[in-house]
C-alpha cells in the first residue's frame, strides 16, 4: 500500500490545480484564481489536498508588498513576488508521503503553517512542520489554530507569564488576540483585554477578567499596572506601553506598528532604548513556526482549555475580497477560505 502511495507521487507532475496566484504587488481586489502546476513532494515532505487556509494581515502584507521590507524576506521577493502562490496556515488531508515520511500516512487529516502556497488545492509541506489535527475541530477551525502558536510563544516564552500576574492584552479580538486572552487565563493569569465596542462581549466569553473598550477608555490611564503587555496594534507611544507595567514588567511587541518603509524598525530601535534603563523589558519575538507548538496547541484544543474564533468563511474565489477585509485591521478572530467542498472533505 504504502509503495502505491508514493508511485502515486512520482507520476504527479504533470498534474495542474486551481490557486490564487499573485505575479506582482498590489491590491488584493487583483488576485485571480488560476490553473497551476500541482506541486510534487521531496522525501521529507507531505502532498496535503488543502480544505481550508487561514487568512490573516501577514498574508495581505505579502500582497500588496507593503511595508516594503517584506519584499526582502523569505515570503516577498523582489522586484515581484518569488512566491507566486500566497497562503501560510492551513489543515487538509495528506494526499501522499515523500520515501522517507514515517509520521503521516496518506488520509490523515493535518494542519500547520507553510512559508507560502496555501490558497491552493494542494501544498507541499516537510512533514516536520505539521501536525495532526485537533479530532474535535472542523478544517475550518483547524487552520485557525496556528495563530494560536504566536500567541503561546508570546506570552509563554517572551513574555513568561506566570500564575497570578496582571497581563493586558492589546488588539483582543482579532486573530493573534483572540487566541491570546485565552491562552493567558490557562497560564493562570488574571487578564484585561483591550478591544472596540462591538467586540467586548467576545473577549469576555473567551475568559477576559476585565475589558477595556478603547473608543471609551484609554488604558494608560487610570493607573493600573500589568506585569506582561503583549501589543498586537503597535500604536501608541513605546513610553505609555512602558509606563503601564509593573517593575520587572515585559512588553511584548507583536505588532511592528506599521508604516511602509521601515515602520517595524523603527519601532524595535525605539523599543529597545525606551526600554534601556528602569527596571522593565522589551521582549522582541518572532513566531517560530514548529510542530511541537501545534501539538501543544492541539493538546489545549481536544481538552477544551481554548479553542478558534473564526470571522468569516470564503470561497477560494473570494480570495481578493477576503484580504481586503483582513487589510482593515478589524479582524474579529480569524478568516478562514474553504477549498475543498465539506461534502467531499
Ligand atoms: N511577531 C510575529 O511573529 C507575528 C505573527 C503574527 C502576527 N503578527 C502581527 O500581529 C499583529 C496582529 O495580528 P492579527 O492577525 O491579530 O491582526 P488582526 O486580526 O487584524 O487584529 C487586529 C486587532 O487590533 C485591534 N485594533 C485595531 N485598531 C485598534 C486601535 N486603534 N486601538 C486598539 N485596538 C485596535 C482590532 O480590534 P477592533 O476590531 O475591536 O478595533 C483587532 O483586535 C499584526 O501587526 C501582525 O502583523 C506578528
């Protein structure tokens, strides 16, 4: 059986597919969905037939190659985009295991982050980044689940958030927030979650102890203080975010602040000399995409302790109007694409 599966393989290349594809940076509303080549897996890797793929802002900065500094990164390219297939999170079904695949077998249903290639009807992945998916998920909310590891490594390991403290999560209730105020409470912390209006009901469904709705209040003001800030909007002022955290606090800056030229440079050097002298630190971090997160995140998932708030779903038709809408920055956890029919997944 097993040899069948992998002829399967070898015999693939000619095979096409439908995906989004991107050839230069501009507008998501430009995004087609066109016949490509299916890709064909090495020995480490996975073929995985895509049902759905997450859609976050870091897809639509690798669109529309703003900031600019994303077009010299391993997902822009440069002048155009080297990329030509976008998409990073998603869960699927493994189609077919490379020669020296043990982890996976064909059928199993998977999830995990990709550098790019995900809004297609297939992916090729090194079976080392994916995991199997949570038994108590739908596709959908499974490609949800890998901004929970930018979450948990925020907190847990730049953040290092500790049973009792004050941890104020900013920008709430969006893709990386949502996932955050609840990972936060299952690290024992008590939590305030900042977010608009419309979204306060949300996070404190999700465990949030207290909720500042910030068209209303500022959190700077009012005298509270957290030993952990992790910031996914990136627009106040670095001495406000200092300024709310006890001695010994650690600010962790997801967010790069935007701007399309150096914005989240300049927010680092600023960072890091706001944050030189006084007792308090910036904790830069950098998701490190891995298979032992998603398995810790799996693990939270099946035993209830979180779970994925979805937005809205799309079609793979809709790609363009999908990113336009995670573009506002007003994501209400996350969006997600259907690729694969429910009926045929
Ligand atoms: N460091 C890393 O490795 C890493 C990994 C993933 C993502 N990121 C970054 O993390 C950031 C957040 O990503 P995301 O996917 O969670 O974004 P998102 O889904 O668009 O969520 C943005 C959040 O910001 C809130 N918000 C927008 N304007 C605000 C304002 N003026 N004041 C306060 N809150 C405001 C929104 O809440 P309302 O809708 O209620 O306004 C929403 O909760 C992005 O900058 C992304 O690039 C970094």
């Amino acid at each position: 059986m097993q040899a069948l599966e992998k002829l399967t393989v070898t015999t693939a290349p000619t095979d096409t597919m439908k995906a989004v594809v991107h050839h230069q940076y501009g507008e998501p509303e430009g995004l087609m969905v066109s016949e490509v080549g299916k890709p064909v897996p090495g020995d480490d890797d996975v073929l995985i037939r895509v049902v759905a793929a997450g859609v976050s802002i870091g897809d639509h900065h690798i669109i529309t190659g703003k900031p600019y500094l994303v077009r010299l990164s391993p997902f822009g390219g440069f002048p155009r985009p080297k990329n030509p297939v976008p998409g990073a999170a998603m869960s699927g079904r493994i189609e077919a295991v490379g020669a020296k695949v043990t982890a996976f077998r064909v059928g199993d249903e998977v999830f995990g982050q990709a550098l790019n290639g995900a809004f297609a009807e297939y992916l090729v992945m090194p079976a080392k980044l994916i995991a199997h998916k949570p038994k108590n998920l739908s596709f959908e909310e499974a490609a949800a689940v890998p901004w929970g590891t930018t979450a948990l490594q925020g907190l847990r390991d730049a953040g290092r958030v500790k049973p009792g403290e004050r941890v104020l999560i900013y920008g709430a209730s969006g893709a990386v927030g949502t996932w955050a105020v609840q990972l936060a409470k299952s690290l024992g912390a008590q939590v305030t979650a900042v977010c608009s209006t419309r979204n306060a009901d949300l996070v404190r469904s999700l465990g949030a102890d207290e909720v500042i709705d910030y068209t209303k209040t500022d959190f700077a003001e009012g005298g509270a203080r957290f030993d952990v800030m992790m910031d996914m909007v990136g627009n106040r002022a670095l001495s406000d975010c200092k300024a709310v955290l006890k001695q010994g606090g650690r600010y962790v800056p997801c967010s790069g602040g935007g701007g399309d030229w150096i914005g989240p440079f300049v927010r680092i050097i600023s960072g890091l000399l706001t944050f030189l002298f006084g007792g308090k630190f910036f904790k830069l971090f950098v998701q490190n995409v891995n298979a032992a997160d998603l398995v810790v995140m799996r693990e939270l998932v099946e035993t209830n302790t979180v779970k994925p708030v979805l937005d809205r779903t799309w079609l793979l038709s809709e790609a363009g109007a999908a990113l336009r809408h995670v573009g506002t920055g007003h994501s209400r956890g996350l969006n997600v694409i259907r690729i694969l029919d429910s009926s045929r997944a």
